[in-house]
C-alpha cells in the first residue's frame, strides 16, 4: 500500500470511530403551539412588505420587457431603410 491509501484508511478510520449516534431529546413533540394574534399580525405584517416590494419589481420588469421589444423594432426599421 502507498502512502496516499494508508493516508485514506487512517482518516477514514478516524472519522467512524469519532462519530457518535444522535440521541433523541427528552423534549415532549406532542405540544400544540397555538399562535397569539400578535404572531399572526406580525406575519401578515411580512406578507404585506413582500407583497409591496413586488409591485415595483413587476412594473421594473415590465418596463425591461418593453423596452427590449422596441429596441428589435427600431433595429428592424434601420435596417430595411438602408
């Protein structure tokens, strides 16, 4: 075996024998949490701020896309006069 394989076996030898299984928590999952309405406002708070971010990226994108197409429509026109 050369050095680069013995190299591979040691860490990999290593890395199962550090390796530790995950023991699950003594917490209960059984618990409803039941949202207050001081969550639910603050969500819909965040609904609305993403909401109003998307107004000007739509009209912004709009704009690229019209802008596009009449840019191909002034090249056209240039370049049947000529």
């Amino acid at each position: 075996m050369n050095a680069k394989s013995v190299t591979a076996l040691n860490a990999a030898l290593i890395t199962l024998a550090t390796v530790t299984t995950a023991h699950a928590s003594g917490a209960a999952t059984n618990k409803v949490f039941i949202s207050g309405p001081l969550i639910l406002i603050f969500l819909g708070f965040c609904a609305l701020v993403v909401v109003v971010q998307l107004i000007p990226a739509i009209s912004a994108l709009y704009g690229m896309l019209k802008g596009a197409k009449d840019s191909k429509v002034e090249a056209r026109a240039e370049a049947k006069s000529r």
